[in-house]
C-alpha cells in the first residue's frame, strides 16, 4: 500500500524532534514571542548553546547571542514587539547603554539597562529604575516614540535618545557631540552586524510548518501480537 506524502512527512518530523527532545529541559517554564507575535508558554526550554556565528562574523554579533541572558532576551523581544520595535535594536541599545548591567548608573544620573534619566522614565510610567521590565517598557517606548517623530530615520532616533530630542529636532540632524556621534555609530555597527536569531523549541517549529491533515478520520488496528496502532491511513482489509 502506497503511504500518503503526509504521512512520511509527519514521521520525519516525529523522527527530528525526538532526536532533539534531549536539549531541552522539561523543569521549566519560559516564554516565547512567535512570528504573528503571539507570546507562547512552554515547558521546552531551549538550552543548547547558542551557534557560532557565519565565518568573518563581528564580535559584537557574537555578543548579541552569547551575552544576553535567556530572560532578558525574551522580556526584550515580548516588549519590544508589542510596542512594534526591533528587539534587535533594543538589544543593541542596551548593550551600548549598560552593557545589560541592571544596577547601571552614569555620570548623568541615568539609570538601568536603557540608561533612563529620571525625567524620561516617570514621562513613561516607571517607578523603579532597576525593575528589568519597568525599565526596558519605558526604554521601549520611548525609543518608539522617537521613531515615530523622526519618521523612522534610526540615525536621528538614536541621535535623540543620547543627546536629547529637542536639540536633534532644532537641528534637523546629528548634534556634532562626539558623545553622540560616537554613541549612533556604535549602535549602528553592533544592530546591522546581528545574525540570526535564536532557533525556537522543535515543538513549535513543528507545529507551524505541519500541513493540514488531508483526513480527520481516524482508524484502529490490531496487529499479530496484539499491539493497538491508530493510524489516519485505513488499514487493508
């Protein structure tokens, strides 16, 4: 008998995620922003290591994977794609800012992972500067807001989280501080220098690549040692 396509596929994909089932820890559970950006509750946990970067790869590509913790990166990717920002910007913007240190505090009074100025955060709603979430939230969105006033123009965005937006909107372009020019280019080379993302858990690639079944229906069969199989394909007769 002739097995349907669905059918050898399914069995590959069973065949990969059981190779793979044992990289994952079962122990806990973690949150994952899929591509519709539906956060995702799961118990597999990704714990392989994180891939080496392609051949002539940046070092600051390298940091991106390698230095964020696997919770900061998923508040970092939850926040940031609900307000509808890169994640690999924001990441970029923390690592220059605070070098992911969330005790971070400047010269300037600035403070936590996005290096918010007390001003800026209560404008945003945080209380606690150190609080990760209430942090990155009010770093997100206020480096929406300023692409949204700078039409998108990231150079500019950039420019105005560092040096201030009034200055960089009297201007028109980058303030000629080299504290900022220094700060855009940075941001800059460690965001267009990213590689890619971090796979997700093998259960849900599986899930978004499988077909549709070609049949709801269901058969039963016994076979000579007295083993029950279930099957989608109707056993000979």
């Amino acid at each position: 008998m002739e097995l349907r396509p669905f059918v050898i596929w399914s069995g590959a994909v069973l065949l990969i995620f059981m190779k793979a089932a044992p990289s994952f820890c079962e122990n806990d559970i973690q949150a994952f922003v899929n591509s519709n950006g539906k956060v995702v509750f799961t118990n597999l946990v990704d714990n392989t290591p994180a891939p080496h970067p392609p051949a002539g790869a940046s070092e600051a590509a390298d940091i991106l994977v390698r230095e964020v913790p696997a919770a900061l990166r998923t508040l970092v990717d939850t926040i940031a794609t609900n307000y509808g920002v890169d994640s690999a910007l924001v990441r970029a913007v923390i690592k220059t800012e605070s070098n992911f240190n969330r005790w971070a505090v400047s010269s300037k009074g600035a403070r936590g992972l996005m290096q918010l100025i007390p001003e800026t955060g209560r404008r945003y709603g945080v209380r606690d500067f150190f609080d990760p979430q209430q942090n990155v939230e009010g770093g997100v969105r206020y480096l929406k807001f300023l692409l949204e006033k700078f039409h998108g123009d990231i150079d500019l965005s950039l420019a105005a989280y560092n040096a201030g937006e009034n200055l960089v909107e009297r201007m028109g372009r980058i303030p000629q501080i080299a504290e900022t020019t220094d700060y855009v280019r940075k941001v800059r080379a460690i965001y267009k220098k990213k590689f890619a993302p971090i796979v997700a858990p093998a259960v849900m690639i599986a899930e978004a690549a499988a077909p549709e079944p070609e049949t709801s229906k269901i058969f039963r069969a016994v076979d000579e040692r007295g083993v029950v199989h279930f099957s989608n394909i109707e056993p000979p007769n």
